[in-house]
C-alpha cells in the first residue's frame, strides 16, 4: 500500500529530536522503496519505539553483527532492544554489548505462511528478523503489540546533507537477511556477560524491579535508547540535559498511555518505582563499580545543558485515529492539523464509525436533517396534535377504551418529517405465512369493534431505535372524527385483484426488491374513540421513501 507518512509526522521527528537538523527525510509515493545514491530506509514506528538518529554504537555493532537492515526488523524488536539498552545504562551503568545480548535473546526467521507454498518458505521481505527471549533467559519478559503489523507502512527516506555522518546506519540492501550469527551464544564464555547475570539476580531478590520499571525509565525520562547520546543513562543530571529529546516532564498517567501505545503492560495509573534508575543524583554503588570496572572508565565529560522547552514536543495526544502509539507534537503549540475533505465526507465517515448499519446508508439527507435537529422539541402538543407538530412527552399509561395502556416515551431524536402521499397498507410479499389474513382489507359492512378507531402515524413522530430489521416508529395516535367520509390521504387500499393504474406522465420506478422478514411496529390509541368504520393508513416516513432501495413499502402488518 506505499507510506503513509506525512509531513507532518516528520516535522514531529525534527521537534522531537529523533532526526537533526542535517538529515534530510522525505516520504515515498512510491509502493515499494525506490532508493537514490547516499539514501536509507527507515521507519516512523521505529521512532516511536526509542531508535533515534544517528544509531546507538549498540545499534550499529548489532547490525553489522548479524548483517541485518532496519527494515528486517519489526517495531516489535526495536522495543526489545530499547529496553535491553535501558537496562544496561540505567540499572547496571554499563553499556549494551552484543555479547549480552546474545545470552538473553535470540533471533529467527519470519517466513512467507501458506499451504501452497513449499518448503523451505522463503523468507518474507520486511520484517523477516524476529527478536524474541532465548528459552531459559533470566531477562525480563516484555510483550510488544500484536497490532504492529502496519509498520512497514511507515517508512520514508533519509540523506545527509553535509558531509557529517548523521545517519550511521548501513547501506540499503534490499536482500533478504543472510543469517550470519544467527546461532552466535556467548553462555558463560563471556565475563562481563556472566557478571549480568549475577547482578540481575541480585537485584531481583533484593528490591522489587520489574519489567515496567524499565519501559517507564526511559519514556519518563524523555531519551532514545537506541539513538547516539554523550552519556550513559546512569549519567543523566536534570530537564537540561542534552541526551533528553525534551526537558519536560510526564505525568505518571501519561506515562501510562505512552507505554501502552507501545507495548502490551498492566502498569497502574498510580504506579510507584519498584527499583528507583540510576542518575547523578542515585549513582551506582561502589560494589557495583568494584563489579564492573567500565562505569568508572567511561565517566561522563563536562556538563553542558541546553535551553527549555516553550512547550512539549512529543506529548501525549488522545486522537480518536491514534494508531501504532504515534504521538504527533503540536506545532508551535497549536493543535494538530485537521483532516481534509468535504464536510459530507467527514459527516458520513463519522456515522459509518459509530451508527448501526441501516442507520448509516440511510442518505445524506436524512443524516443532515438528524444531525440538524439536535434535541428534543420541548413543545407541548395536544393529544391528537397536528401531522407536522412533534408529539410531546406523555404519561407511561393512557385510557384505551375502559382500560390503561402502558405508553412507550420517544426517543432523543425525531424522525424528519414525511413529504408526499401517505402509504397504503398492502399485502405481504408472496409465500409468507398469514398472507391470506392481510390480503384484502376488512369488509366495510362489518361492525366496527369496540374501542376501534382511525389510526395514523404522525409523519414528525420520533424513533426510539432505528435498526436493520427493527423498526419502531415511535407511537400511533387515536383521533379525527370517526362519521367523517375517508380522505384521499386516508383511502383504505385497494383490493390486490384491481388492476394497477398510475396518473399520466408519472415516471416508471423499478419495483422494490422483497423484504426477507416483516418489521415490527406498535400503535396505541391517545384517547378511547367512538364507534364507527374506521380506515387504517400507515404513514410513511422521508428516511424510508428515502430508503426505497433498500426496503418496499410495506412496513408492518396489523391484525
């Protein structure tokens, strides 16, 4: 599908100091990478998951190791390796080694799945190196995203544009990876490695350090594991200092949300450090320093602190869109850019996303006039009320008769009102059952029963739910003079024997397809009516005429 990468996400990279300022980035309109001279790949969800530019030595020496390209690599591995280079700097004070790394995670390959293809399966083409724990590792155990998938999707180009090595990764080769010390396992042959080991154990017996304490490290302290910085993270003094990508703090909810943007983790929004990191202010014991002669060796140089932020650059930002942790900067403060397009466009994506399926092909016009209306008329109207007024809010029970009936209230929003003739009720579609209880109308000789009436459905009526296969229309109302002769709008319908006449220059419709099953209706009556024939008409609302391609006319049936 190509890159999605915008402009904007990579003004977030230079504000948020992942890139500097002589790389040149530019996304791809291509489908897949088409590289010119002095160009490498790499990917947005990589930045997102501490990899910075230009590459950690850790990083550079664990590609040229297992001659591995960036995008052999899935977001996935990327968050594995900040949080081993985490832990190396900012618990032990030491930096990451390959040597152990490869005593506690091991890599194997990504292939093509499918029946048909034959073995061996070649290996896929982006993301075909997976980092996963070694079996019998005393590491600490990390679950990235199993969403990660869109990645590739992410990435775009970057060049230098001096002639500063700003990048420091290597050549682009398009090559599947080659598997070279793939195998590689120091064990105990290692002394550095095995003195980790015995570290890690101690501290895991001693204090409460857990798997989150080192996601949250270095996302609270605002520092790419994976970039190149002046000093370890043991080192780090303060908001001034230069390693930050910015001096400004998180709150501990923040934290929260950014670390599950990432990575899959139970961590609390009122979390508390089980083992506190290394920092000027808590440096590492002299046992330690006695264990480890590297942390003395590689003191940190002189102090140079950079100037404070104005505001965030790489915030949390709650956006409904949010995908694969992305959190985009506000520009020079501002918000983030709105999306493009007309607003039907947008008014409809925004239906789609939340209405139910019927609801969301019912047209623009009937969204338009429901998003429109807003709220509830809180007009009162009289019992039988007028066709184009909406009813008010009635009581749960109304006289039937000699008897009360529970009344359903209305719905928050109303229906739009109903243009045109009204809807006449005619049989049901052919082959259902009790066709021949619905087929002709009542005879007009027959004695009207008790309690019987003129029932109509007022076109503004409201809905309470407006479903595919569920439509409840609200309440029918009882009134009108009873003697009075039927009106054009409330003719009873023809017998189905009648031949059909349509008025002259009526246009042709096609006929609507058939409904599969009947939708449900329910009437009540306002006020107990007098005796009398009575005719039955059902209005149509302008969401069904609307609706005509997907449902007939015939919307209930009433014995």
């Amino acid at each position: 599908m190509g890159s999605n990468v915008t402009k904007y996400e990579i003004d977030w990279l230079y504000r948020s100091r992942r890139i500097p300022e002589g790389v040149t980035p530019a996304p791809g309109d291509e489908i897949e990478p088409e590289l010119q001279p002095g160009e490498h790949v790499v990917f947005l969800a990589h930045f997102e998951r501490g990899f910075g530019l230009p590459a950690s030595p850790f990083f550079r020496e664990f590609l040229n190791f297992y001659e591995l390209q960036p995008h052999h690599l899935p977001g996935n591995a990327i968050f594995y390796l900040s949080c081993f280079a985490t832990f190396m700097e900012a618990y032990i004070g030491i930096r990451p080694t390959r040597e152990t790394f490869a005593r506690f995670f091991a890599l194997r390959i990504n292939s093509v799945q499918g029946k048909e293809i034959p073995k061996p399966k070649p290996p896929v083409q982006c993301g075909s190196c997976i980092v996963g724990s070694r079996q019998g590792s005393t590491f600490f155990k990390f679950s990235g995203l199993e969403s990660c998938r869109a990645w590739q999707g992410t990435f775009f180009y970057v060049k230098n544009d001096g002639p500063a090595n700003l990048i420091d990764l290597p050549p682009f080769n398009a090559a599947p990876p080659s598997r070279a010390n793939w195998s590689y396992n120091p064990k105990t042959d290692h002394i550095e490695t095995n003195r980790v080991v015995r570290f890690m154990a101690t501290l895991k017996k001693e204090t409460n350090i857990c798997s989150d304490d080192i996601i949250r490290t270095f996302i609270s302290r605002r520092v790419l594991p994976l970039k190149r910085r002046r000093h370890r993270m043991s080192e780090m003094y303060g908001p001034g200092d230069p390693t930050k990508i910015t001096g400004c703090p998180l709150s501990k909810k923040d934290i929260v949300h950014k670390a599950r943007q990432i990575c899959q983790t139970a961590m609390p929004f009122d979390w508390e450090w089980g083992f506190l990191p290394l920092s000027t202010t808590n440096p590492p014991t002299q046992e330690a320093k006695d264990r480890f002669p590297t942390i003395h060796a590689e003191r940190r140089g002189i102090c140079v602190k950079r100037a404070l932020d104005s505001f965030d650059p790489d915030p949390y930002i709650r956006w409904r869109d949010l995908k694969m942790g992305k959190t985009p900067a506000s520009r020079l403060g501002r918000s983030p850019p709105k999306p493009t397009g007309s607003s039907d466009d947008l008014t409809m994506l925004e239906i789609h996303e939340h209405a139910p399926p019927l609801r969301a092909e019912a047209g623009h016009e009937f969204v338009d006039k429901l998003m429109a209306q807003g709220q509830k008329h809180k007009a009162p109207a009289s019992d039988a009320g007028s066709i184009q007024a909406p009813p008010s809010k009635r009581f749960r029970t109304e006289p039937l008769g000699e008897k009360e009936v529970g009344m359903r209230r209305y719905g928050r929003k109303q229906m739009p009102t109903a243009s045109g003739p009204a809807l006449k009720l005619g049989s049901r579609p052919a082959g259902s059952e009790g066709s021949a209880r619905t087929s002709t109308p009542p005879p007009r000789s027959s004695p009207a029963p008790s309690g019987a009436g003129t029932l109509r459905l007022p076109s503004g009526g409201t809905t309470n739910n407006f479903r595919a296969g569920n439509f409840r229309a609200g309440k029918f109302h009882l009134g009108g003079a009873p003697s009075a002769p039927p009106s054009p709008r409330t003719a009873p319908p023809p017998p189905p024997d009648a031949p059909r006449t349509k008025p002259a220059g009526a246009a042709p419709t096609a006929p609507p397809p058939k409904l599969s099953k009947l939708i449900k209706g329910k009437a009540t009556a306002s006020k107990a009516p007098s005796d009398g024939q009575q005719s039955l008409v059902l209005h149509v609302s302008k969401a069904a005429s609307d609706f005509s391609e997907k449902a007939t006319g015939l919307l209930g049936r009433i014995t």
